[in-house]
C-alpha cells in the first residue's frame, strides 16, 4: 500500500518561492523581449526584492518544514531582510553603471535575485545538504555576474578565478561535511547537535575544521582571503558593491547558525577556529591595506578586516556575542554601499578611475560627495559618534564580556592602525590640491550616498530599535 | 569476511592513484583514460555499498560524458596527433597498465563470489531492502518526497549554470542567414514568381 505523503508547509519559504518563481518569469519575459527589456526587468526586480521583504516581515510561519531542512526564525527574517535590501540596493546602484559601460543585459538582474535567492536560502538552511545547495546557488550566480563584462580580460579573469577558488572552497565545504556525517549519522543541525552531546570523536573535529575552511572563504576571512582583492579590482564595480555587501551577510549568517546550532556542544573546538581568523584577518586587514593605490583593493581589504572585527562578537560564543555581530552587519552594509556609491561615481572622460590619488581635492570639486564619503571613512575606521564605533564597541564589549580580554586588545589596537589607511582618504579629500573634477553624479547614486551618510551620522537616533530587534534576533538562536 | 575491507581498500587506493594522475600527467588524453580508471573504481565502491543504480549511472553517464570530453579534448587542445602516434609505443606501457588493473579488479570481483560465495551476504544492504523496492524505486521514493527541497533547489543551480554559460558565451553573429519559417510560409506566388515576356533574339 503506497504511503500518504503530507504535503509540506509552505508558508514559511514564501518569499523564496516568490523569488524563484518571479526570476523564472523575468527570464522568459527576457528572452522574448530582447535586449530592449532590459530597463524593465532590472525595475521589476527591485519590485520583487520589496515584495519579498514584505512576504518575510508579515507573513509569519516561523518554523521548520521539508522535514526540518528549512527554518524560519526571527534570526533568520532579519537577516533576510537585510540581504534584500542590500540586493536591492545593489541592483538599483547598477543602472547607471549599466547604461554607460555599456552592458545592459537582462540577465544582470535576474542573476542577482537568483544568488539572493540562494542567500536565502543559506539563511535558513537547518541541514548540511540545504546548507550546501544554498550556497553554491548564491556563488554560482556571483561568478558569473563576476564575468559579465566578457569582453574585459580583467573581469573574466575576476571571474575565473573566483570560481576555481571557491569550487576548491565548496570541495573543502563538502569534504568537512562528510565527516561530520559520517561521525554524526545526521545532515540536520539540531540532530548533529543532539549527537554531539553525548561527547566528539577527533574526526569529527577535522570535519569541523573543513566545514569552518569552506565558509571562511565565503566571508573572505584570513587565511582563505587571497581571492578577495583580484576578485573585487577585476569585476565591474557594481558587482563588486553587491560582492562586498549582500554576499557577505548571509555567509556571516550561515555561519552563527552552523556553529550555534549543529556545533554549539562543542563550543570550545570552534571558538578557538573563529578567535583564530579573527585575528588574522583584522591583522592583515589594517596592514596589507596601507600600500594600496587602487580604491577596490583597498575596499576588499578593509572587508576582510571588518569581517574579522565581526567575528571578535561570534568568538565570544554568547547570545550577546551574536547580537553584536548582527548590530555589525546592520552598520558595515549601508557603510559598505555608500563608500562604493562615491566610488561608482568617479568618472572622468567617459572611463572609470579607481586610483586613490584621484578623490584628490574633491572637498573644494564636489563638496557633499566628500562630506558623505569622509563621514562613511570615519565611521569605517570606528570613530564616535559615527555608527562604526558603536558597530566596533557591541563586538569589543560582548569579547571582554567573554573573558577574551586579549582579543578585544588586538581589535583595538588593529583599528587603529586601520584608521590610518581610512583617514587618508580624508586627508587626501581635504587638504590636497584638486584634480580636474568628477562627471555629475547619477540620481540613483546620490540618493543610496545620502541614505547611508544619513544612517552614519545619526545612527544615535535610531540605535536602540536596531539592537533591540538583533537581540531578538540573536535570542531565538540559544 | 576479509573480502569487503580488502575491495574497499583496493578500489580506493586505484581512485586516488588514478586521481592523482588525472591532474598529474602531462597528456590530456592520459588524464582522460586516468578519468575513466577512477570513475570505475569508483562505481566499485558504490557498489560495495549496495548502491547498484548509483554505481551503473555512474559508468553510464561519466564514462559516456568522458567520450564527449575527450572529443572536446581532442578538438580544443592543440594536441598533435601526428606526434603522439610516432610515440604510440612510449604510451602503451601506460595504456597496458590502466587495462591490467582494471582486469585484475574485474577478475577479483568475479572470482571473489567464486573462492567465498558467503561474501554476496557481506554487501551493505540498502535501505530498505531489494526484495521491497528496487534500487531505482527507493530513490525516486526519497527523492521526490522527504528530499524535494534539495530536488529543486539543485534545480534552480542547474538553471542558473545554463543562464551563465549563455550570457558569458552565446554572441549573435550579424549577417548570418536563418531559417525563418513564417517568412517562407506567407510567400505568395506573386511576390515569388515574375513572367517576363522575351522577345525571341533578345535577351532579359
């Protein structure tokens, strides 16, 4: 007699289902309307984004369903939310881009919600198996937009090499998970955990270790960095602000899942693996930094650096450790998007300039651009009352709250030699003799820079909401 | 009893020998025949774990996917096939080797049922077992129910590696005649045929 087979829950992968049914739609829109549509269904797709942050805001379902592989929780819909509207952001800081280099394809944006898609679903990945699949959704289709530009050697090369990367990446991801597997008897988080409980064998440790190493990469953290400043200078910018953003947001999230939910008995093994990458990746974050000259390499440094300072909060293992670590991906977003909007911006004579010499004399050419951008500088480097430094103090607070004392010390003292490569910018900006100035900035640019110079300056205003709502976030984790 | 570690141990060991020439050796068309060993090696373990289907779909589709790859190699790689023939006695110690081992393997499997028939019972048993539901029966049971998630997720990685190869490949040539099936259909014999009345002695 065949079984009865429920019908899963549907409710709480709405906005997923939403997403990857409207990409489909968008594709077939595309392929039979040409080249032309490409205006439209770059408008639709920021129409989808929003009706997704809609679907994860108010249509509820928490909750697991597929037999535990999927979960929504509170911790999970504010991520989601902040991804989507990081790749909203991204899709809208490309149309100018799109029009004047001359790449408006439609597939741009329908690759963009696809890899948001399977941030998505990284989010809420509740088992190995989801975990994976979520994940090479997302870099597969980041690849590709890494290589969009195909008729530039740089950006295929960005492109090419972001994939061998990260396929060596995924084979570590799937080699550690195999281990745990075999050591645990299970895929899903919570029956990994239960399993660990009873006490860890040695393999299961390396499998650990291998797990930790795939997901290191995604977030770019030391010593799985290298691809980092090639990828960011060789792929269009836009691209680059959307790699530097969205993607980063749901590794950092996949990961305080993985080690909060399937390793949280063996919370001692991986804190010693996350206060290990921290600290290199704040080190050579702040040092490696400093001979920069191209704008974009500097940027993929300072993100390594800003993801080892996010993951000073996740060492402390502790539900203000994670809170800490969301109120900092919160700040480094809009801080991230505002920095690459100016950087978007520098135009002269119908090309791109990336050199830093460059935003020579901009305060006395364009002085609100520099005014945005120096405050979007300060509060990178962490100085109150700007919203970095109180992205840096949650983290520094929840390490010593912890009893890391040596780890909040490093992180201080790296930010302040992170400052310097930040602060001259500033100087550069302010008291530099001027260059010939930049082409008008474009509208959509403008308004991303004003909205997050605007959350920089005053984030006072609106930061007891934000920690409040990562608290609940952080405490439907523990 | 001894048999199972010893074939496990045996077809792992080839695998990874033969994986490592896949990336070691200097011949792409080495590396191909080196593909080949280890896809079949590794259909052994597959089917030392009672995965028979997985095990034959593996020969099917990889071993057939690796002729389409050699074709590829062929084609893409400016390999000289005039110089690799005058070498075709270098490269048969090589080749020799590779159909040795998979002989070896293949008579150990057969005789190995011969020498302990009780190693037939040693297998790893699916689950559930082959008397309830076949191989293929088990996992399409599983894959469209417990795991229909994972099925259409990696569905949607498939369709995003499709969008990738089209919009970093596919290039619309100008000036290239097609086939256009309405414009042939709507032809009227007006717009096709012309009379012309000639004069005879003069030309059109």
């Amino acid at each position: 007699m065949p079984e009865v087979i429920m019908m899963p829950t549907l409710t709480p992968l709405l906005a997923e289902l939403v997403l990857a049914l409207g990409a489909l739609g968008l594709l077939m829109f595309g392929v039979f309307a040409g080249e032309r549509s490409a205006p439209t269904v770059t408008g639709v797709s920021i129409g989808l984004l929003g009706l997704a942050v809609l679907l994860v805001l108010f249509a509820g379902g928490d909750g697991t369903t597929f037999n535990g592989a999927f979960i929504q929780d509170s911790f999970a819909r504010f991520m989601k939310v902040l991804t989507l509207i990081a790749s909203g952001f991204a899709i809208a800081m490309s149309v100018g881009y799109a029009r004047l280099a001359g790449f408006q394809r439609f597939e741009y944006p329908i690759l963009i919600v696809l890899a948001t898609l399977g941030m998505l679903l990284m989010i809420s990945a509740n088992d190995l198996i989801s975990l994976y699949l979520g994940l090479e959704l997302q870099s597969l289709a980041i690849y590709v937009l890494a290589a969009i530009h195909r008729d530039s050697i740089r950006s295929t090369e960005a492109g090419l090499k972001y994939f061998v990367l990260g396929a060596l990446s995924s084979g570590m991801l799937l080699y550690g998970s195999s281990l745990v597997y075999g050591f645990t008897g299970h895929t899903n988080f919570i029956e990994i955990a239960n399993v660990l409980a009873d006490g860890r064998s040695t393999g299961l440790v390396i499998g650990l270790v291998f797990v930790m190493a795939g997901l290191a990469f995604k977030i770019s953290a030391v010593p799985f960095h290298m691809w980092t400043p090639d990828v960011y200078e060789g792929a269009p910018t836009p691209v680059t602000a959307f790699l530097a953003a969205a993607p980063k947001l749901a590794a950092m999230a996949l990961t305080i899942r993985v080690v909060t939910e399937a390793f949280a008995p063996i919370s001692m093994d991986w804190q010693q693996i996350v206060a290990f990458v921290s600290i290199a990746s704040m080190v050579l974050g702040a040092f490696a930094a400093i001979g920069q000259r191209n704008i974009k390499r500097l940027m993929a440094y300072s993100s390594i650096g800003h993801m080892g300072y996010a993951l000073v909060g996740l060492a402390a293992g502790t539900e203000l450790g994670v809170q800490s670590v969301i109120v900092y991906l919160v700040i480094y977003v809009p801080m991230t998007l505002g920095a690459f909007a100016c950087i978007l911006s520098m135009r002269r004579q119908e090309h791109m300039v990336e050199d830093i010499e460059s935003l020579a004399g901009l305060s006395r050419t364009q002085p609100m651009t520099a005014f945005m951008l120096g405050a979007i500088m300060f509060s990178l480097a962490g100085i109150p009352p700007l919203a970095g430094f109180f992205a840096k103090y949650y983290v520094f607070l929840a390490a010593i709250e912890a009893n890391l004392y040596w780890l909040a010390v490093i992180g201080v003292v790296m930010s302040v030699v992170g400052a310097f490569y930040y602060l001259r910018i500033v100087k550069l900006m302010y008291f530099d003799e001027a260059e010939a100035s930049f082409e008008r900035m474009p509208g959509e640019l403008k308004a991303v820079l004003v909205l997050s110079g605007a959350f920089v300056v005053a984030f006072l205003v609106f930061a007891s909401p934000i920690i409040n709502a990562a608290g609940t976030a952080a405490a439907s984790l523990f | 009893m001894i048999l199972q570690p010893i074939f496990f141990y045996l077809f792992s060991a080839v695998t990874i020998a033969a994986a490592l020439m896949v990336i070691s050796s200097r011949n792409p068309v080495h590396s191909v025949l080196f593909l080949i060993l280890a896809f079949f090696n590794s259909a052994g373990l597959f089917v030392l774990l009672g995965a028979e289907f997985i095990a034959m779909i593996l020969v099917v589709v990889y071993v057939g996917a690796v002729a389409v790859l050699f074709l590829f190699v062929v084609m893409m790689l400016d390999v000289d096939f005039v110089e690799l023939r005058q070498g075709f006695l270098q490269y048969l110690p090589i080749g020799a080797l590779i159909g040795i081992i998979l002989l070896v393997e293949l008579v150990a499997v057969l005789g190995g049922t011969i020498i302990a028939p009780e190693v037939a019972q040693q297998v790893a048993q699916p689950i559930p077992p082959l008397a309830e539901a076949s191989n293929i029966a088990a996992i399409g049971e599983l894959l469209y129910t417990k795991y229909i998630f994972f099925f259409q997720t990696a569905g949607l990685v498939l369709l995003v590696a499709m969008i990738g190869a089209i919009v970093l490949t596919l290039r619309h040539k100008e000036g290239v005649k097609r086939q256009d099936i309405g414009a042939q259909v709507g032809r009227t014999r007006e717009a096709a045929v012309e009379l012309v009345k000639v004069k005879s002695g003069q030309g059109i």
